[in-house]
C-alpha cells in the first residue's frame, strides 16, 4: 500500500486560506531554517521529513478576505495589520504570489466592527471569487495542499474551502476546529479522491494542550484521582478577538475538551472540566498565557493540587507542528495514500478522528514517517474481488469519533 506511484518532487507546494499570524510565522519558520543545519535545528520536531526539510515548503497561492492583505505579496500580506505575532525572521523575499480575495461566508464575526482596526479584520470591498475561481487558482498554481488558517467559528468557510481541495485535486490540513478529518463524510470523500486529510485543530509544539494532557497522564500513571481541572487561557490576538464571539465557540472548546478528556483515567463529569479561551488582553498581543489548576486525590484520599503558568507566543508554537503535517501530507501524496492520516491527526491534532495517549501517537508518527506504519495490519479482500484493505490493527482504542460534520 505505500508504494510510491508520484514521482518525488523536492519542493511540497501549498496554498494557505488565511494569512493571519499562524501562517506568518509558518513563512517566517521556512525562510528561517533555509540556512541552516541539521545541528541548528532548535525548535522543530524534525529536521528531515521522509527526506522533506523545511525549506522545502513553498507558498504558491494564498487568499484571505482582509482589505489589508488582499492583492499584496504574500511576503507583505504576512506583516500587515492586525497580525501581531512576533518577527523572528524579517527577512522574506517578495514570493511572487499575490494575496487572491477569498469567499467570506462565516469567516467575519460582526463584533469585530467594534474594535479598533488595528486590532481587528477589515473587510476588503475586492469582488468574492466563485467556487469555480477558486478551483482555477488551485489548479494553475500547482499547489497540492490546502492548509486551512481561518478563525474559529468558520464552519461553513472551512466546508467551502474543503469542497475546492476536493475539486482541485489538493489534499487538506485543517489546522482548525470545525470537524472534518473528525467528520462523517469528508474522510471518504477524500479517500474516494486518494488525497491525504489532516486534523482536525492543529495542537501546538508546546502549549496548553500537550502540558494538560501530559499532567492529565501523569495523574493517571502515577494512580492520583483527578477530580477538578480548568484551563484557562488568555491572548491579545485577532484569534482571541474573534473568540469573544461564544456562538463561534461550540467546536473548539468540544476540540480543546476532548484533547484532555481523552486520556484521563476516567472521564470527568462536565461540570468538573472547564477549558477554553478566557479573555481578550489586547496588550498581549501574540503571546499567549495559560493557567492550568490540576485537583485530585493522592494516596488515602489525602487531597492534593497543582497549580501551572504557560507564557508563549502562540503562532509560532502552531508552526512548528505546522511544518511537520506538511510533510507528513506529502509523504503521503508520494505514497499514493488518501483518506485521514490517523497517525499525524492522532498526535499533530487536538480533534483527530481517533484518540490515542502522546506517546502512542508519537510511535504512530514515527512509523509512519519511516514507512512502517500499516506493516502489521492485516490484508483482506472486499467482496471477494482483488481490492485489498488495510485493516488497522488499533494501537489504542480509539475514545471519540465526531459524526458532526
Ligand atoms: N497556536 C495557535 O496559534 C493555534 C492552535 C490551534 C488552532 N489555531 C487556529 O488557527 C486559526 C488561525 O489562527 P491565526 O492566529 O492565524 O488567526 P488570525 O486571526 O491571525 O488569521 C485568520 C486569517 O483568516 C482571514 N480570513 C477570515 N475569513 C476568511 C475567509 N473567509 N477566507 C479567507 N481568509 C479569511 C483573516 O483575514 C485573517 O488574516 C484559528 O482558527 C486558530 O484558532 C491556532
């Protein structure tokens, strides 16, 4: 099953819905490690990705809705307000790839009207381009990922935009938390299509789900009761910004939620699990702070807690794992394999279609990377005729599967 039936082309070539401060730093990130070494590898989980380095990545198409970016360079769309993240690598060449206006649908939440615009999106009065369009750009551009950057509450812009990679032939990364790789119908339909799917709400190199979730095991190995947590987070971010709004929140905090609740020893009562965006400190800007409170029970019922304070700049932490889904998608896309990558969702994601343990993931990951992931799954025959189909042989359990698409 992963054979090679692309031939292998050096450069990964991806399109971005979203020119915002994930996808800046994601840029930044590809020009910053192009002049370096294996040995200064600092800040990425690999170096070398089925023979993909970082520099390998290529922008070549980008759309956004912002008056702002639209029509600009990509190079300059990235720098442009309200993105706010903080310039690690400043020095980017113009890419030649224009800022295209993209379809705005859910994508623009009204409150955003009632901010400073140097804080908030400005909408351009650019025409909105068809699906068709889209499809074009896709298609003329050469791109073979679509990664999706829009905010949080963007169901139907997120849909819209997965409908054009289908069409264009593009594999998906959805780097957000409306549920698609976690969905009902979008993983056949981009299986059907032999494209790759990732997601769904990238998890940041380390951040405030890895450090919960990580606390939440130790609890659990360690033989502790968890009985009370909360998470709460606050940034100075248009992501934040646009968080205020709670109806665009249902699916994030399900995502952010169930990335804990998944590897707790036993799931806790609704009422005694809070996480999500607290509030909107515009000074903050990009960096972002997470309080964690940890309750429960040691030894003899004796009660304990734990207290812990996360400081970090929040798109650079979605980069770093950013970089390595791109990789994982084209490794795919050499290896002829569509339909959701468990492995990479599993550990890259807070709301993948199926839950293991980090650590679990992480071996997933690994084999995957190195092709031996899918070795030990057995070979059958469909309906008696040549068609053979991998059967995972689970690793884990999986503890949650979204049928909300
Ligand atoms: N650590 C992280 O930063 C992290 C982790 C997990 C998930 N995410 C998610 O990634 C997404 C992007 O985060 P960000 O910080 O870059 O957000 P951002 O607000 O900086 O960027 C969003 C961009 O999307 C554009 N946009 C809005 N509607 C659009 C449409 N219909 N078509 C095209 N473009 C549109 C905006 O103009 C803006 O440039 C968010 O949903 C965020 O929650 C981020």
């Amino acid at each position: 099953m992963n054979q090679i039936v692309r031939p292998l082309a050096k450069k990964i070539k991806v399109a971005i819905v979203g020119i915002g401060n994930c996808a800046s730093s994601l840029i930044q990130g590809i020009h910053y490690y192009k002049d370096k070494d294996s040995s200064q590898s600092i800040g990425l989980m690999h170096w070398d990705v089925g023979g993909y380095k970082p520099e390998d990545i290529e922008v070549v198409a980008a759309f956004d809705t912002d008056a702002r970016k639209v029509g600009k360079d990509v190079s300059e769309a990235m720098f442009s307000e309200p993105n706010c993240t903080q310039v690690f690598c400043a020095d980017i060449p113009a890419l030649g790839v224009p800022v295209r206006m993209g379809r705005i649908l859910d994508g623009f939440s009204e409150h955003m009207k009632e901010y400073a615009q140097n804080h908030s999106f400005v909408l351009s009065d650019a025409v909105e381009p068809g699906q068709e369009e889209i499809v074009g750009a896709l298609r003329e551009s050469g791109a073979e990922i679509l990664l999706n950057y829009l905010p949080v509450g963007s169901e139907k812009a997120t849909r819209f935009y997965a409908e054009c990679a289908l069409e264009a032939g593009l594999g998906f990364i959805n780097n957000i938390p409306v549920f698609i790789a976690s969905g009902s119908e979008w993983p056949e339909r981009f299986k059907a299509k032999n494209l790759p799917l990732i997601g769904d709400d990238i998890k940041s190199q380390l951040g405030a789900t890895i450090t919960h979730r990580t606390l939440t095991d130790l609890f659990k190995k360690r033989g502790v009761k968890l009985e009370n947590t909360y998470q709460l987070n606050t940034g100075g971010n248009t992501d934040f910004l646009n968080m205020i709004n709670r109806r665009r929140l249902a699916s994030k905090k399900i995502s952010k939620t169930e990335a804990v609740q998944s590897v707790a020893a036993k799931r806790l009562n609704p009422d005694n699990i809070h996480i999500g965006p607290s509030d909107y400190v515009p000074w903050q800007k990009d960096n972002k702070i997470c309080f964690i409170r940890m309750e429960g029970k040691l030894f003899g019922d004796v009660p304990m807690h734990l207290e812990m304070r996360l400081s970090v700049e929040d798109s650079p932490n979605s980069a770093g794992v950013a970089i390595d889904t791109i990789r994982c998608a084209k490794l795919a896309l050499d290896r002829g394999q569509g339909g959701v990558l468990i492995p990479p969702s599993a550990y890259f994601c807070k709301h993948p279609p199926e839950q293991y343990s980090d650590d679990e993931a992480y071996n997933m990951t690994e084999a995957f990377i190195n092709g031996s992931w899918g070795k030990n799954r057995k070979v059958v025959k469909v309906d008696g005729e040549d068609e053979v189909e991998m059967v995972l042989k689970p690793v884990a359990k999986s503890r949650f599967n979204s049928k909300n698409s």
